[in-house]
C-alpha cells in the first residue's frame, strides 16, 4: 500500500467536502 496515494485520497475527499459545503 502506497502512504502517498492514501493520503491523496483523503486530501481530495476533504476537499471535495469542504467545496460542496461551500456551495
């Protein structure tokens, strides 16, 4: 397992998250 991608993961979840709550 990748700690990189795992990571990426997250970070574009979080993102993804925070922007819809945003619109």
């Amino acid at each position: 397992m990748q700690e990189t991608s795992f990571a990426e993961c997250i970070v574009l979840r979080l993102t993804y998250v925070v922007n819809f709550l945003k619109f």
